[in-house]
C-alpha cells in the first residue's frame, strides 16, 4: 500500500479543492487513506503548508508491501505446529528466522476471528533429541565425501558403542524422525542410522561415492528405506473391511 499522490487548484484564497478526474477518488477517500496510514502503520505524516499537501516527514518509511487477507493468516498459524519437527534441529534457528522475516512483513495490527483458530487443535509427536554437532558435521560429511566415526545406540541397546569408516550418502526425514544413509565399511552393506541416537561424532578422510548407491539402496515414501541384499518379492496384504477406509485413504 502506498499513499496516493493529491493536486490541488487554487478555486478561491482559502479555498481547495480536489482534482477528482486525475485522482479518480474523492477527497474523503484520500482523507481516510491518511488516516489509515496514520493509525495502522504508524506513517511518519505531516502537512506541508507551503505545498498545500502531505508527506513523509522520515524519508527512510515505506509501507511493508505484504498483505494478507484472515485465511492466510490461520494458514500461517498452520504452519507453527508443522516446524516443531525441526524443533531438535540447528534449522530451527534458521526457519524460525524466516518466519520472523515474513511475520515483519506483516501489517502492524491484523484482525481474526479467534474462533478460526481456537477450533483448531494440532498434536504433535514427541521429538527426540539430536546433538547439534551431529547435525551439522553430516552435511559436511555427505557434502564433502568425508567418512565419519561416531558412537551409536541402536533400538535395542542401552549403551553406545563405536563405529568407525562409514561413509554418509544421504540425510531423509521421515515422521519427524531424522536418518543419515550410510554405508558401513565394516558390514560391508548399507545401513540406517538415527541422528538422535549418534554422539560424539568425527570427520575422517574422503571417500569415493559408490555409482551404484541409487541402485542399492530404495526409499520408499511409504514404508521407508529397502536397503538389504535379497531380491524383491510380490506379496498381497488382507485388511479387515472395518479398516478398509482408513487402508484406502493411505494407498
């Protein structure tokens, strides 16, 4: 939004009166946008006698251009719920900055209905922890072929033990819970590994990518990573027929 330009011709000495055929608004309409910038965003106006007109009295002002309308304001409030998953991330900081940057943007004063949102409710997973360390040293691992060792605690222990020469692929989340792909040197195959089960993490030396890593390891969207050596099998899955909605909604 910004302030419409007014001229004025000179009708009689204390009197002026509005070009309506240039401006194509009326006087009061022009009035009321003052005002409106006055009150909702707090535009720095002063009349200039001299000039018979208004202007900004800081020069640096400037009406933030993103406006939205109530739906889009629910949505955004949508949206708070959805980066709680990357709550136990180092991109929390970096998304919660973007949504500060767009919530500047906004008008000073936005009005909703409390309704829209009070009728909502979101229930989130619980999230595990993930060492910030972690996080940040398998993106540099996978962005620059470098191998890592870490100490790792699987489902079904209680204690961490080494792991040395595994060679990180690809990071995928996956119900709020965050995996690094990787092959293990001493397995000899490719294995999953949960970040918020990794600790004390290091950088070894590079590694040539293996060219056939697409052809080995399988992400399906639905049932997560297929990354073990047997062939694949057909097979056919009966359900209920009291669940067969929820079944057929997922498929």
């Amino acid at each position: 939004m910004g302030m419409r330009r007014s001229t004025c011709r000179r009708r009689s000495d204390s009197d002026y009166y509005y070009d309506h055929d240039k401006l194509e608004v009326s006087r009061r309409t022009i009035l009321r946008d003052i005002d409106e910038l006055k009150n909702f965003y707090n535009a720095p106006i002063e009349y200039d006698r001299a000039n018979k007109g208004y202007y900004y009295s800081d020069e640096t002002f400037f009406v933030k251009n993103v406006l939205v309308s109530e739906s889009e304001v629910v949505a955004l409030a949508g949206l708070l719920p959805l980066l709680e998953r990357y709550d136990n991330t180092p991109l929390k900081e970096t998304i919660s900055k973007v949504y500060d940057t767009i919530s500047q943007m906004l008008p000073n004063q936005v009005q909703v209905q409390t309704s829209l949102l009070n009728d909502v409710q979101f229930i989130s997973d619980p999230l595990p922890n993930i060492e910030s360390e972690v996080f940040t040293k398998i993106f540099e691992a996978i962005k620059a072929h470098r191998e890592i060792s870490f100490s790792y605690r699987s489902i079904s222990q209680t204690e961490h033990s080494p792991h040395y020469g595994v060679e990180p692929y690809k990071i995928y989340c996956q119900k709020s819970d965050w995996y690094v792909i990787a092959f293990s040197k001493k397995r000899e195959r490719f294995n999953t590994y949960n970040l918020s089960r990794m600790k004390d993490i290091a950088l070894l030396e590079e590694f040539s990518p293996d060219p056939e890593y697409d052809k080995k390891v399988h992400i399906d969207p639905n049932f997560g990573i297929w990354n073990n050596d047997e062939s694949f099998k057909k097979i056919e899955l009966l359900f209920d027929k009291s669940i067969n909605t929820y079944i057929l909604e997922r498929t």
